[in-house]
C-alpha cells in the first residue's frame, strides 16, 4: 500500500486515478511515500526517508527544495502542458485589455450608476477616453516556444497578428505543435527592435533573473506593450516602472504583481490567474498522479525535473530493480558485477543521465536476493535503489 500525501487541495479527478487497493491518500503522513502538491513552499519541510516521489500539480517548482531532494534520491515531477490552454487564453485577454482600457471603461461606467436617465448619453460622451487599438496586423514577439509560447503564437496568428518567435532551446517535439506562419526571429534583439507586443514565457533562473531591464526596453518600440505570464523576477521593477513613466513601454501586464507594482500607472495586475481554471487544476491532477502512479508501480519516470525521462515497459514475470545514483564513470561495471556475484541474472536495462544524476531500470529473471538492496547502497556514489516486484 503507497501512502500518498497531498499538501495542498488536489483535484479527485486525478486521485481518483489512484485505486484505493493500492494507495491510501491523506493530508498528513508520518512517513508517505510520495507527495503531490500545487504551491505549498517545502522549503522548510523535512522530507522523511520513506518519501521517494513529489509530484507538482502544476509547471513550477520553485517552491519545492529540488537540490535537497537530488541528493535524496528523490524524484520530483511537473506537469508541463497540463495547465498551457488556461494560461493561453489569460495571455490574449492581457493583450486585449492592454490595447483596450477596458477595464478603465468598465470602472467608470460603474461610476455613473446615480446618474439615472443621463447614463446613455453620458455612455457615448465618455467611451472615447476610453479608446484603444486591435490587435489585427500588429506584431507579437513570443520569447520561450513551449507548450504555451506556442499556442499563443498559433491563436496570435488566428487573430490576425504578425508573430515573430524566439527560443533558442526549442525541442523537435516542441517544433511540430509551432504553425509554420510563425517567423523565426534570428535573435532576441532582433525580436525586440520589431514587435508591438511582447509575451514572455521562459523559466526563472539564474540567468533570466531581471534580464527585461533598462537596456532591453531601450531596444523597444516606444508603446510596446509587455506580457509576463512566466515569472515576475524576469522583469527589473525599478526599470519597468522608469519605461512606463517615459512612454517606452505601453503596458506590463504582470500574473505576478508585488507590492513595488500595485498602483503603478500602466501596470495590469492580475492576481496570479494564469492556471486557475476548474480544467487546467483537473489536467494537472490527473497528470500528476499518472507520472507518480508509473514510477511508484513501475520505476518508470517522464517530466521529471531533477531525473532523466527513462522508461522500459514492464513484464509482469519480471523482477525490477530501480537505481539512482551520482553520474560519475564506473557506476554500471560496479552495478551490474554487483548483481552477477549474487546470481542475479539481468534480462533488460536501460540507464539515463541528467547533469549529476544517473538512473537505472533493470529487469532481472528469477528472484532477487532479499539483501541486495543493502548491497548496492554500499556501492559509493548510489543515492536510490528500490526493488519493484
């Protein structure tokens, strides 16, 4: 029986997933197995020796202490693509209520409600503060062409847009769900020099960390208008605010606003919506506990964020041997002796690598000396090693 604790609300579409023969599913565990969570930050958890999976319920996982869990043998799991549709769709609304002050109209139409009989006509006086431009023929640059660049980029040329994309990371598996209309932009300044819109969608890392600054938007056309669905740190506040007050930047519109951008002129917050819609919590529920379901019951792993993708079908008349271990040379000779010199035949195996980490699935034929485990374990370098029957 896997113990499966969940640390936030998580749909029951995708728990449902889990049959109760097999998985007992609670808000609070001694020692769970694995843990599927959205947002709560674990950073300062303790993460027990039992745990050997963290799903997230979502595409993120800043709140979730990866290095620590590495180093645990811990696999941790997202669900990219699972939540792209909702965010997509908040994505064009930004672009639409950045062209048009709609939400500025709509406010002061609320203002006018004692005014009685005088509302119409001051209606057609008014709406002209409120005018705006269409989106039809402008360009958008879309910078990160994942799951949700790409359907942006697609619904953009739908609308009429001009779209002009930049990833320099991007997949082949990636490339097939892009429209061949979306240009190729040679590179990101070349992108920035041309477009009216720009929508962001990359990771926060290191190396992107406030890389929308002063410089950046200098390259601008003067107006562009700016969508951060990815993750507020990419954009420099101070220098934001500073291209907002000159005119440099038309708009931001930020799904992670701070307290340095409430009450700034030009800037839209909205309140982290991206991925709040009943579907897109179901479409991460339900891939969630599918990727944890498969490694728990057959050691294979897909959209891991810390471990390679590896994945070897299961025979039911086959024993499983699964095995983490540090990427360094020699680690397969010293495993797979291992198992000859305690008359362990392998029958399948694959290994895969990511960065520091290595892992290994080999199936075996008869039974499996009950102690081989601890074996392994004392093979230096060995982080995880788990038998699947």
């Amino acid at each position: 029986m896997f113990k499966i604790q969940t640390l936030n609300k998580i749909s029951s579409t995708g728990l449902d997933l889990l049959p109760h023969s097999k998985y007992e599913v609670a808000s609070e565990f001694i020692n769970p197995d694995a843990i599927i969570l959205r947002s709560f930050k674990m950073h300062d958890m303790e993460l027990p020796a039992s745990l050997k999976a963290i799903a997230r319920a979502g595409a993120g996982v800043n709140n979730i202490p990866i290095e620590k869990c590495s180093q645990k043998g811990i696999v941790v799991f997202n669900t990219p693509g699972a939540n792209a549709n909702a965010v997509k769709e908040l994505v064009l609304a930004g672009m639409l209520i950045s062209s048009r002050d709609i939400i500025g109209g709509v406010n002061w139409a609320q203002s006018i409600k004692d005014k009685g009989d005088e509302v119409p006509a001051l209606i057609e006086k008014g709406k002209a503060d409120f005018a705006g431009c269409e989106l039809k023929g402008k360009k958008l640059g879309v910078v990160g062409l994942g799951a949700i660049g790409a359907m942006v980029a697609n619904d953009a040329l739908a609308l009429g847009m001009e779209v002009i994309g930049y990833d320099p990371y991007l997949s082949v598996e990636a490339a097939w769900e892009l429209s061949s209309s979306v240009q190729k932009a040679s590179g990101l300044e070349s992108l920035l020099k041309e477009v009216d819109y720009l929508t962001i969608h990359v990771p926060l890392l290191d190396s992107t960390k406030g890389m929308y600054n002063a410089e950046k938007f200098a390259m601008m056309k003067d107006g562009v208008k700016i969508m951060n669905f990815a993750r507020g740190g990419l954009i420099n506040n101070d220098d934001i605010k500073e291209a907002l007050r000159s005119g440099k930047v038309g708009a931001y519109v930020t799904d992670f606003p701070d307290v340095d951008l409430l009450g700034v002129a030009g800037v839209i917050p909205i309140p982290h919506l991206g991925a709040s819609t009943e579907e897109s919590e179901e479409n991460c529920a339900v891939m969630a506990a599918i990727q944890m379901k498969n490694f728990l019951e057959a050691g294979n792993i897909k959209n891991s964020v810390n471990f390679p993708n590896c994945e070897l079908p299961k025979q039911s008349d086959k024993k499983r041997i699964i095995i983490a271990n540090k990427n360094i040379p020699n680690m397969i000779s010293k495993i797979t002796t291992l198992l000859a010199d305690n008359d362990t035949n392998i029958y399948d195996m694959l290994n895969k690598s990511k960065g520091e980490i290595a892992y290994n699935i080999i199936d075996t034929d008869g039974d499996i000396p009950q102690d081989i485990i601890e074996k392994i374990y004392q093979i230096d370098g060995i982080l995880m090693a788990k038998i699947i029957e």
